[in-house]
C-alpha cells in the first residue's frame, strides 16, 4: 500500500530513490559514477564529504585518472579499460582531497551493465585505508628498527665468543662452527623482519641460506609457494646451513662434480622435504653424532611435529623431512 504524507501519495519509486539518497549520503564510502571516457558524471553525498568537495559542478567532467599519482594513476586507467571491456578490477592508490589533504584508498571499479547487456558506464567505490596505510609504515620502520638492532646485538654475541673462546685448533674450529651458526641466525632474522616477523618464504630462505656456501648453481631446488612461521623458519636456515656445511667438508659440495637437488611439496595435509646430494665421494656414517646432526634429525622433528630420516647412501646423503602442514606456521 502506498505511504501517505501530509495528503500526499509517495510512490514506491520515490520512497526507494529518498532511502538511496539517505543511503549514499550516510556512507563514508566514495561512490562514484564514471563514464566509458573515464569523466567524472556522479559522486555521492557521502563521497563529496570524504573527498571534501565543496561543488561537485567544479570536478564533473574531469578525467577520473588524473586524481591520482604515481603508479595509481596507472592503475585507475587500467581499472578503467578494465570496466569498459566488462570486468572488475581493484587496487590501492594515493590521491589527495579537494581541500590538498593525501589520502590512501582503497578502490572497487567495476561496469555499469545497460539494457543491451554491455556496459554503459562505470562504477567505483573508494574507502580510506589512510590510518591502516600509516599503521603499516610505521610496523615497517619498527621492523628496520628491530633489524638494525638484532644486527647489533649479533655482532655483540660474536665479538663476546672471538674474545672468550680461546686455544689451539679444537677450539678455533669450536669458535668458526658457532659464528657461522650464528650468521646463519642473522640472515633468518633478516629475512622475518623484512615481513614483520609475521613469516619467510621457504624458497626466499634457502636462497639466502645457502648463497654463501657455494656456486648456486650446484643447487636446484624447486617447490610450491611455502610459508614458515618465525619459529620453524629459524629451524630450517639452521638445517640449511647444518647440511651445507657437511657437504661442503664430506658430501657433494666436496667435489666439482657434487649436486645437490632440494624438492619440498604439500598433499593432502601434509609437508614433505628432501635434500638429495649426489657426485660427490663416497660417503660413509659418522661414527658419532655432533651438534648438526643432532639438529637435523631430532630438533627438526620436533619444530615441525613430523619425523626426519638421514640416508647415508654411497652415492650421496638424503635427508627427509615430514610433517604436517599447519605445523609450518605454528609458533
């Protein structure tokens, strides 16, 4: 039934369009109706606000591109041609208010479908991510922070061990094994703070694991995208190092000839990881497990709540590595 107002029938259309107007005046979001040219034609009630524009008169028909920099502004004409062939595209920008005032958005662009069923004009919403942005520069400037200061604090750590450990070539070796464990320390540290301590890439890790034990090129590894936690990622670069040292003294990296192929996957729940050294001597079981080894083949295990096997094959040791998945990210 129709809604009657002081003697007057409100259609349904007119009740629909007020609650719309209400609608788009109450959002904080910037709505915005441009046309296939890419030209300004509508901006909500709401949107002229956050924008703080005073007279939309003043900006109608300007290219909607143009409000953006850098590399928005190749991104807001891509949303554009995007929107004209019938498809959607989002990106994050900086454009400044009307009033001058820099803002970073988040922008929805999408097409405006017509009677005939291609598009006629062109939809954006943008939402002011402006305090997330600000959140983030400054979780990055603590994480250079952080980083600057751990780098401190290893080089401490190494000066207090060159001074204390002291004596003949048992502990010359003693001292080389811990500074380089400890290096190794550093350059996982590094890779976490570059993400906040929030993860590391496990091709990114053993990239830089392992570049300062040899030719990169006598490795290969190949794998999925894999994510690791502060915890297991600290783990794995000091397996990494643990396991390239022991090639280098025994195993494939011994010879000219040695390979080492390094595969990781995920199925089914599950996390799998091999190192497999091959043309290099032949090789024999220790006699006595040390400090590597034993971080190998049982702090690993634990760390990745899985199980891990070393496979002194002649032709070259396999080292496995087993566990599930949600085990990679747990801290």
């Amino acid at each position: 039934m129709d809604a009657i107002i002081v003697g007057t029938t409100v259609t349904p259309e007119f009740r629909d369009a007020r609650f719309m107007r209400s609608l788009l005046a109450a959002s904080d979001d910037c709505i915005k109706v441009i046309d296939l040219d890419g030209k300004l034609a509508f901006m909500s009630e709401g949107g002229q606000r956050v924008m703080e524009v005073s007279d939309f008169n003043a900006v109608k028909g300007c290219p909607w591109p143009d409000f953006w920099q850098g590399e928005g502004n190749a991104e807001a004409r891509s949303a554009i041609e995007a929107a004209r062939q019938g498809r959607s595209a989002r990106f994050q920008g900086a454009a400044n208010t009307f009033a001058g005032n820099p803002r970073y958005w988040d922008v929805q662009v999408g097409p405006i479908i017509g009677a005939d069923g291609q598009p006629e004009a062109i939809l954006s919403v943008s939402r002011d991510i402006t305090l997330i942005k600000e959140a983030e520069q400054r979780q990055h400037l603590l994480a250079l922070e952080l980083k600057h200061r751990m780098k401190n604090t290893f080089a401490m750590i190494q000066s207090i061990a060159n001074q204390t450990i002291r004596g003949g070539p048992e502990v010359a070796a003693i001292k080389e094994a811990f500074t380089a464990r400890l290096a190794t320390m550093a350059i996982a540290q590094d890779i976490l703070t570059q993400t906040v301590w929030a993860k590391a890439s496990l091709a990114h890790l053993i990239g830089e694991s392992l570049k300062g034990h040899s030719d990169m090129s006598r490795f290969r590894s190949e794998g999925p995208t894999v994510e690791l936690s502060s915890r297991t990622a600290l783990a794995m670069a000091l397996a990494l190092h643990e396991l390239a040292t022991n090639a280098i003294k025994y195993g494939a990296l011994a010879q000219e000839s040695g390979r080492i192929d390094i595969a990781w996957s995920v199925m089914d729940g599950a996390f799998a990881f091999e190192w497999r050294e091959s043309g290099g001597p032949p090789v024999q079981p220790p006699t006595r497990l040390g400090f590597g080894s034993r971080m190998i083949e049982r702090a690993m295990a634990g760390y990745f709540q899985g199980t891990t096997s070393v496979d002194y094959a002649v032709t070259g040791i396999v080292f496995t590595l087993r566990g599930p998945v949600e085990a990679l990210t747990a801290d």
